[in-house]
C-alpha cells in the first residue's frame, strides 16, 4: 500500500508538500525525502512525534541515539510508517534543526493502491515557498507555568540558598 502524507509547515503561510510513499518505507527515508521536498540539506538531526487530534506532541522517534542509554529510544532507520502512522492515528509532528526548530505538521491524507510504473517516493504537489528563518515559536500557557512572574524557573535553586543545603565547605 501507499501512503499519501500532507506535510505542512508550521507558519502564518500555506507552505504544504503531499508527499508518496511505501507504507514499509522507514522514517529515515520519509525524513529524506520531506527534507529534500523542502530544500533543507538533510545534515541537522530531526525527529518525528506522534501525535494526537489536537496535534499534542507524544512519543519521540530520533534520527540519532542521543540518550544516556537509561531509557530506550525509537530511531528513525528502526522505524516504518506502518509502525506508526495508520487511519486510527493519521497525525506526526516533524521537527527539522532543533536550533531553528523548524517545525511541520504530517498527516496521513489516504492509502492507495501501489501504482504500476510509478517511482516512490514521490512528491505529488509542492505548495508555498519555505521562508529564509524558520516561524518563531509561540509557548503556551501551560508551558509557562514553571515560570514566576518575573521569568524565573520556580525550580531553579536560589544561590542565596546555599547554606540552607548542609555541605561541608571544607569537605576535602
């Protein structure tokens, strides 16, 4: 079966790629061809997310093992579309240069029928240019909420609390 994707970027203008592809195909080759489909080079680390309908950022699956190897990690090269992408949940987010974050929306639009003759992937209609700078991000409230009003981490200890710890000054 084949899999025909929307993939949108996140910003004010309709800058969209409908994008086809094996449903066995991993996400290291989705994430090469949406990256070719946009322009990018493909060379800064990115990960996919599954998502909700509300388009709520869940379960990260890496292009790269960057963990401390304490918790197991889903790569891309490990992973197929069908593993996480299907009608029941048709929703990733697609994050590109965590430096700039470019960010984009993919939904599952339909499964098709494998089409003789055709190569895959395949990018069906390109829509919108991509801008120079990736949008800048908007935070939510709720994401704020670790913050004090005068934009201080809550959970950031204090210096003036040192004392309060019980070190011994002259431990060595």
């Amino acid at each position: 079966m084949i899999y025909r994707f929307r993939i949108i970027l996140d910003t004010e203008e309709d800058v969209f790629r409908d994008i086809e592809i094996e449903q066995d195909a991993t996400l290291e080759q989705f994430h090469n061809v949406i990256t070719q489909s946009f322009g990018f080079d493909g060379t800064e680390m990115a990960s996919f997310y599954i998502s909700d309908d509300q388009w709520n950022q869940g379960e990260e699956i890496s292009l790269f093992d960057m963990s401390d190897g304490n918790q197991p990690v889903r790569l891309m090269n490990e992973t197929t579309l069908i593993d996480v992408a299907h009608e029941a949940s048709p929703k990733l987010i697609y994050i590109y240069d965590f430096l700039s974050m470019w960010t984009f929306l993919v939904e599952l639009a339909e499964i098709a029928e494998y089409e003789n003759g055709r190569e895959y992937p395949n990018v069906m209609y390109i829509h919108g240019q991509i801008p120079d700078q990736a949008p800048d991000k908007e935070f939510k409230a709720d994401e704020l909420d670790d913050f004090n009003e005068e934009g201080e981490n809550k959970d950031f200890m204090d210096l003036d609390e040192y004392e309060d710890l019980g070190f011994d000054e002259n431990w060595n």
